[in-house]
C-alpha cells in the first residue's frame, strides 16, 4: 500500500498544483509562517467541493502557544461547526494547559463535536512534557491521527520517540510523520521511521 503524503497549503489554487504532484491528501491552512490558522469559509468550501482528495482542515484562531482561552475555545467550536455545514473531510486541532499537558477536556469536547469528520491532533504534542503519555492519552480520546516530529525540530531527529509513539499508538492513531520531511529525503525517512501516513510542506515537487 502506497503511503499517504499529506501536504499543508495555504489556498485553492496551491491544493490543485500539489495535487497534480502527486500528494495524496492536503492540510489546509492559512499563516503557515506561524505554524498554521484557520482558513476563510470561502477557500474550505472551495476546496471542499472542487477538489477530490482528503482534505484536513486546520482549526487554530491564531499563532503562539496552545493554551485557548474561553473565547478562542468557542471560535474554534464554531469553525469546527461550518466544516461539518461545508461537508469537510477532516479537521486539525490540538489544544494544551499551562503546564504542557494535554488539555483533555475540551480535546474531548471538540473530538464529539467534530464527529464524524476525522480527527487529527497537531504538532501541539511536541510541546508537551510527556510526549508518549500524551499519546496515551490521546488514544483514548479516540483522535484518528496525531501530526507530529517526535518533539524535535525535524523527524529526522526525533525518529527514536517517533518509532516509540508508533508502537504504542498500534493501528489507531495513526502517527503522520512531520518535521523537515521532503520529496527529496522521503526515501530515507520512511525506512528510518515506517509509520504509512507523512506530512510536509515540500513532500511532491512541485
């Protein structure tokens, strides 16, 4: 089975050339120079009715750290709500407390309401202080997918954690490689960490 290369875009016209190059699946996005926010109604619904591959869509009302407060939770809550209205295939989220933990409360809370789009928990996880309770933890939530480098600036350099997080979360969730993952390395990544599902900025060239 072919593996999944899972490309974060930033508009329409960027999700067609990507996927004219061979990705698999998108992660759309606006901002991604800081990490990735919530795109326009107009793009999702573009993509979602133009375009035929997977789309996740990223649900983060701004740039920083993980820790939401009451007014941001509930933007989130609505975003999450239009993309079921819009018949989006899946959404991206990842919320954490002050103490690096997983915020598993409103995790949960936004894993119900998402359903049944899929669910995947963002790069969020490499800033917690246990990387590998947190899969733990997100297992039983139920998230699909956890995005993430293994805590490390590259998959590269996480891929000890990484083949560690794989082996605990077994066949649900699945872990999507991240961090400095390209077209040109891919090769060398899928046999250092063989996870099935990966996720970058330049995985097709294009």
């Amino acid at each position: 089975m072919e593996p999944v290369r899972e490309v974060c875009i930033e508009s329409f016209q960027e999700a067609l050339t990507v996927i004219a190059a061979g990705a698999t699946r998108i992660e759309l996005c606006e901002n991604l120079s800081v990490g990735g926010t919530t795109p326009s109604y107009g793009t999702i619904w573009q993509v979602t009715e133009k375009i035929k591959v997977p789309a996740m869509v990223m649900i983060r009302p701004r740039g920083g750290d993980f820790c939401y407060s009451k007014d941001e939770f509930e933007i989130m809550q609505h975003d999450i709500e239009v993309c079921h209205q819009l018949g989006v295939y899946g959404v991206v989220f990842g919320l954490l407390n002050s103490d690096q933990t997983i915020d598993i409360e409103r995790t949960t809370q936004l894993v119900n309401l998402a359903r049944p789009m899929q669910v995947t928990f963002h790069k969020a996880i490499d800033d917690a202080k246990d990387i590998l309770k947190a899969v733990r933890q997100l297992k039983t939530i139920g998230v699909d997918r956890i995005l993430t480098s293994g805590g490390q600036p590259t998959a590269k350099g996480g891929s000890e954690i990484l083949r560690k997080m794989i082996e605990i979360a077994g066949d649900q969730p699945k872990i999507i490689v991240a961090g400095k993952v390209t077209w040109e390395n891919f090769d060398e990544i899928q046999h250092l960490i063989p996870s099935g599902e990966y996720h970058g900025r330049r995985l097709v060239n294009y």
